[in-house]
C-alpha cells in the first residue's frame, strides 16, 4: 500500500485550482485521484452550453513566476482569460483539461495520479484510507475531498436533467427529442434553467407552452450595489441583502449566484412579457408539483450535489451524504459538528469558503494554506 501526506480526490477545477494555487505542495507527497475521461474538464466536457462567469476570471490564482506559470500561456488558457464575457463552456474544458495535462507532465517524481474512482475513505488514526474501485488502497495523512457535484434529483417524477437536455445538439427539432409533446415544466430559476429555457427556444419548442417555477425570486447579478440600485427591477427579481449579498472584496452583487450574459438576457424577456413564459415564484411548492403533473416533460434545474464517495469511521458512516459541512478552515464536521481531522472540503455543497463571495484566486489560496498548516502541524500532532 502507498503512503502520501495528502491526497486529492477529484482533479476537476477545485483540484486544480487548489494545486496551481499553492505551488508549495510540490514539496509533499501528493496523490491525485481522478476517475474522469479527461483530467482537469470534469463535467464541463459534457454539457454544451455557455458559463455564467466571464473567461477573465479564470486563472488569476496562478502565479505567472511560479513553476505553474506556463500554464497561463497555454493556448485555450489564454482564449479562455480573453473572454470578458460569456463563452462556451466546451473552451473552459479545453483550458482545464491543458492545465491538468501540464501539472501532470510536471509533477515531482515523489507525486502519483490514479485514473480511477475512490469508492470510499476509511478513517484511522493513521490517517484517510482510500479505497478504491478496482480493489487498490492507498494512506494519506490528509485528503482533500474536492470531488465535484452532480444535478439534484429534487422530484418524484421522472424528468429530464438540465444538463442531459444541454447535451442535445441545436440542430435537433423538439419533436425528434421530445415526440408529442405539448407542455413543457422548467423546475428551477437560476442559470441552469435558463439554459435549458434557451435550449427549448432554440429547438422550436413554443415559448407559450413553457412554465418556469422557482423557490424565490431570480437573482441577477451586479457590477456594483449603485448598479443595482439605480436599474429598474420587473416583478420577480430578488431584492439583495447589502450586507449578505455584497461580496466584501469586489463590491459585486451576487457574485456567484446571480444571472449574467444571456440568461440574464433571458429572464429580462420573460419578466417584461416579451417572451411569453409563465413565470411562477412558489415558495411552497405547490404550484411546481401541480404544473410537474401536468406537464409532458419536465426539465429539472434545481441545483448540485456534493458527488462525494462514503466517509466511514469503524465501519460507521461519519456525515450525512451528499451534503458534507465543514468549519471555516473547510475541515469536515461529522454528524455530531465536530471536526474530522483527516478531510478538508474543496468545492463541496455548501461551499466550504470563509466567504462565498470571495474570487477563485483568494478561494484556492485560502483553502491551500489550511491544507499546508494543517500538514505541517500533523507532523508533530493528529491536526
């Protein structure tokens, strides 16, 4: 069995981004654990559809000076970080999946990367065991479970993911896909489901024939709070919070959750009646199970899970799947709140960040330097 000091479950942009950010782990010995097709794309890869970021914000946690330098010349890393606005999510995938190669052609020969699934990780005191699907364990004195997330099944009905519907190419016809078909459900307001509202469009299917339900009112995103305040707001934006909903760093207002580039675009259509969508904010829910009802397809776009494998302790569970807590470090809580020593969380629902707010650069960063006190401190105590 091998022995690392810390292994990283999941190499998509959480596990990149926490590795390129903190160049300083290449003095460890690091397992990466990936099962993906391609290290570094993750789902990105297979979902044809545009990002609610800009490219900009990509890659401004490497260090151009340090060892993961190059990486910022990469050709689809430098077409990505020119976009200053929306782009196909196919070029982060290219971007990611180039970073990745580069950090594996790159690694220190005391580093390994497995291509294969953890089915579980056992806790011990002598640190995370990860097993493995195929049979093969390896120790670590610390993981970092930056494993990704997977669509929620939030209903009891049968219904199309948004992400399988954003899978289906644009020369289809809402026929072929969607045979007789005549009432279409869009459970979910945020920017998955306004995807999937332009994947509809784009198929043909009647834009009067669409119901969109949420659980509270769409949250568009901001340069600035005086942005906010001197636009005009049709009935159903979100009223943000200047305290809550303010990123303390950038000054921008719903800095990961609001709508932006053309789900934005869209929301402002149907709000104002131009696209003629039955727009439905149910806080109670039922309206969305009587319109899921009636409906003879129902596009799911309710949000993301933690995609996380077992965390067992004496063959017990130790948190709650697919939601994992963590403290402000992004060290695992067990069921009870207390700390599980052995895991960080990178990228896991909620997001395990001192502030949801901050930037990616100050995210990677800010969790790496937990990991690498947390190394250091384990070498003298079980931290």
């Amino acid at each position: 069995m091998d022995n690392f000091d810390l292994a990283v479950i999941g190499f998509g942009i959480r596990g990149l981004g926490l590795i390129t950010a903190n160049p300083e782990l290449r003095a460890h010995r690091v397992l990466i654990a990936d099962a993906g097709t391609r290290l570094g794309a993750g789902a990105f890869a297979r979902i044809l559809s545009e990002s609610n970021s800009h490219g900009s914000d990509f890659f401004n946690w490497v260090d151009p000076d340090g060892p993961y330098g190059p990486i910022r010349a990469l050709a689809p890393v430098r077409e990505l970080r020119a976009r200053t606005d929306c782009f196909d999510l196919q070029l982060l995938a290219r971007a990611l999946g180039e970073a990745a190669e580069f950090v594996r052609a790159t690694a220190p020969p005391h580093w390994s990367v497995v291509r294969e699934a953890v089915a579980a990780v056992e806790l011990a005191d002598g640190g995370p065991l990860l097993r493995f699907g195929g049979g093969r364990t390896a120790r670590a004195r610390k993981a970092v479970l930056a494993c990704g997330v997977r669509e929620r099944q939030a209903l009891a009905r049968e219904a199309v993911l948004s992400s399988t519907l954003l899978a289906v190419p644009d020369e289809a016809r809402a026929q072929e896909v969607f045979p007789g078909a005549r009432r279409f459900t869009i459970v979910g307001t945020a920017h998955s489901a306004f995807s999937a509202l332009a994947k509809l469009t784009a198929l043909g299917v009647d834009a009067r024939a669409v119901t969109m339900t949420g659980r509270s009112p769409v949250r568009l995103h901001y340069p600035s709070y005086d942005a906010y305040r001197s636009a005009e707001h049709p009935a159903g934006e979100a009223v943000p919070d200047p305290v809550r909903d303010v990123c303390p760093r950038t000054g921008q207002v719903f800095r990961y959750h609001g709508l932006r580039n053309r789900s934005r675009a869209l929301f402002g259509e149907v709000a104002r009646g131009r696209l003629p969508v039955r727009l439905v904010i149910d806080r109670g829910g039922r309206v969305t199970r009587r319109e899921a009802d009636a409906a003879d397809v129902v596009i799911q776009a309710t949000g993301y899970v933690s995609d996380l494998p077992g965390i067992v302790r004496a063959g017990e569970p130790v948190a709650t799947r697919p939601v994992a807590l963590c403290d402000s470090d992004g060290v695992l809580l067990d069921a009870d709140g207390l700390r599980v020593p052995g895991i960080h969380l990178m990228g896991c629902d909620p997001y395990p960040y001192k502030s949801r707010f901050t930037d990616p650069t100050v995210q990677y960063a800010d969790r790496g330097a937990a990991v690498l006190a947390a190394l250091e401190a384990g070498r003298h105590a079980n931290l």
